[in-house]
C-alpha cells in the first residue's frame, strides 16, 4: 500500500476537529535517508515502547485519547507520556485485531492502562514488527496540542504492522516528539 494512502487511513480513524488537521504536510522518506536521532529511534523492527523507554532512559506511560471497536477492530488514538509526567513522548494511532491474542492479553489491552508494546512483551505473545515506511511530518494543530509541538516543527515518525503468531494483527502510525541529540 502506498504509506501516505495508509497514513490517510489510520488519521481517518480519528478525525481531527474541522479546521485543526494533524499535520499539514507529511512526507515519505526513505529508512536510510531518516536523520539521526530519529533514525535510531524509529528504523527497526522492535516495538516503540522499547525505543522509547530506551530513549528517555524511564517507563512510559500510555494515555489513550479514544478508543472503539469498528468491523471487528479495536481502534485507540494514544501519546506515550514519560511515566509519572505529563512530558509527551509518542502519538499514535493503533488498529488491532484482538481476535488474535489471549483473552488475558485481550483484557490487559482493553483495560488501557499499559502500552501496546509492553502488553504484548509481558504475555510472550510471538510476534514481529514489520517496518512499513518512515515519515517527516511538519506539525498542525494536532501534533502542537498532542506533542507540545511548535507550529510547523518538524519530526518524525513510522507506519508498522505486528505480526501475531504469523498473522497480521496490529497497524500503527507513531510520531515520535520532537527529538534533541
């Protein structure tokens, strides 16, 4: 699929208030062309939780914005926030199908208290992170309120499916907050 029609469809999940788009221009950018840090951070197949705690050197916390179940799919719009602060870390949006978990990890998942990553790495749930494609985004209003961006920052951020047990389960859009070296 092309990355800026899957980026179109994970932000249609969770539409931003008239007038006040996510971002106002995005981009696809080749992996090795990504700068650092944000190459570090964001060209793998790992999960963005690890990256993340590795990153800030502490836990993060999720904070889910919405959440619902659309045509069998657990949908959640989220910022990762370092754990105990309110400092955004990550925004994201996650597409899932639950089917393909445990109930015990099902019900984790839904309690909406743990990130993603962390869930599915507590429970041993085999899975593989299939880096889709990286993205440059230049900030809207969304990404200002979400990642206390400035207007027109840039940052970055990736398109990935989780593999579950073989299977495609899980799609994510993560925007990493602007980094510093």
């Amino acid at each position: 699929m092309n990355p800026l029609r899957e980026l179109e469809e994970l932000a249609g999940l969770f539409p931003e208030p008239a007038g006040q788009p996510l971002y106002l221009r995005a981009e696809h950018v080749a992996k090795e062309a990504t700068p650092e840090p944000y190459h570090h951070m964001l060209v793998h197949e790992h999960h963005m939780t690890v990256s993340m705690e590795s990153w800030y050197q502490c836990r993060v916390d999720v904070n889910v914005l919405d959440s619902r179940f659309e045509d069998g799919l657990y949908l959640r719009k989220i910022v990762l926030l370092k754990s105990g602060t309110a400092q955004p870390v990550q925004f994201g949006y996650v597409r899932f199908n639950l089917e393909l978990v445990t109930p015990q990890v099902r019900k984790e998942i839904l309690e909406e208290k743990t990130p993603l990553g962390r869930v599915l790495i507590q429970h041993n749930v085999f899975r593989h992170v299939d880096l889709g494609a990286i993205l440059r985004f230049t900030s809207g209003p969304g990404l200002q309120r979400y990642l206390d961006m400035q207007p027109e920052e840039v940052t970055y951020g990736r398109l990935a499916t989780i593999f579950c047990n073989g299977t495609p389960a899980i799609d994510l859009l993560e925007i990493a907050a602007p980094l510093s070296h």
